[in-house]
C-alpha cells in the first residue's frame, strides 16, 4: 500500500517534468530530415506527437522502413519543447532481415539489403533474402583479360585450347557480394 508521502511524491510536479525527460516513443514516417514521434496516450484520449531532431552517427543517417515498428529514445532537456532523439531502432525489421548475430558480428541493413561483418573476418554485401559469393579479385581478372589477350593476338586459330591454362578465378577470401 502506497503512503500519503510515496503519493505526493509520485505526483510531485518536478518528479513528473524529470521523469518525462528520457522517454521511449514510437517513430511515424515524414518526409523530412525531422522524424515524427508518436507518443504516449494523454488522458483527453489523444495521442501525444511531436517532431524531433535525430542524433545519429556521424557520417550515418538512416529512415525505417514503412513495413517496420521503429522506437526511438527521447531526451527532452529543460522542457519538451526540443525533443532529440539519442537512440532508434526497428526491432522487427532487424528480426526479419539480421535475425541472431554471433558474438563479434555486426550488421548494417534496411529492408531490403545488408552488409554484414562476419565473426571470421569476411564482409558479405546482399540482399535480404540473398546468398554471399566470393568476388573476383584484380588479379584474377588481369589473368582472364591477359588470356583473351593472348588468345586474340597470338591466337590459337581452330585449335583447341589446351586443358589447365584458361585462369580460374579464385575470389577474394574478404568480401563477398551478391
């Protein structure tokens, strides 16, 4: 049972504006660089929506997909009238495209490709539903060139081309591509 104090406390004006400070929210689609954040319910039965400015990785910026459910972190510092957004994600849109990382991995996706940091050292660049191949490397596309080359300059005229001297190439042990 709640005490006369735990109650006042608990509606304490200043306890209130604090804990409204950090809040978790819903992110709705807009057309800008400002995302739209669709909030709690307010007691009158509407919902409470603001625009805020995300913060996010220098040199990165993404939007969620309009199939996904993204949430964002909320900070509104000194009143909520300058919501930032410190944190986002799109916990099904990651579940559908990422599904389980091993420990060291590291994913960057949207819903319809990924390039993905493997545990081994490998990059795989694909779509969602993709496999990774290995990629021919330089070296395996000068020996295919010098080949044909050598083909069309010296020439093998009708004659068959031996066994074992077309190049084979063996792709790049690093990053793979779809």
């Amino acid at each position: 049972m709640r005490t006369t104090e735990t109650l006042l406390e608990s509606t304490d004006p200043r306890w209130i504006r604090v804990a409204g400070m950090i809040r978790r929210m819903a992110i709705t689609l807009t057309s800008k660089v400002l995302w739209q954040l669709a909030g709690f319910q307010l007691p009158d039965g509407s919902r409470e929506v603001s625009n805020a400015e995300a913060f996010t990785g220098i040199g990165f910026f993404a939007r969620p997909p309009s199939s996904g459910s993204p949430e964002a972190i909320v900070v509104s510092v000194g009143d909520a009238s300058a919501p930032m957004i410190i944190a986002v994600r799109d916990e099904k849109t990651r579940a559908a495209i990422v599904g389980a990382l091993k420990v060291g991995e590291t994913a960057m996706y949207n819903d319809k490709a990924m390039v993905y940091l493997k545990d081994d050292g490998t990059i795989e660049a694909r779509s969602s539903g993709g496999a990774a191949a290995a990629l021919a490397t330089k070296g395996d596309v000068t020996a295919l060139a010098n080949f044909v080359q050598g083909l069309l300059v010296g020439g093998t005229g009708s004659a068959p081309i031996p066994p074992g001297t077309v190049p084979q190439p063996t792709g790049t042990l690093k990053f793979k591509a779809e």
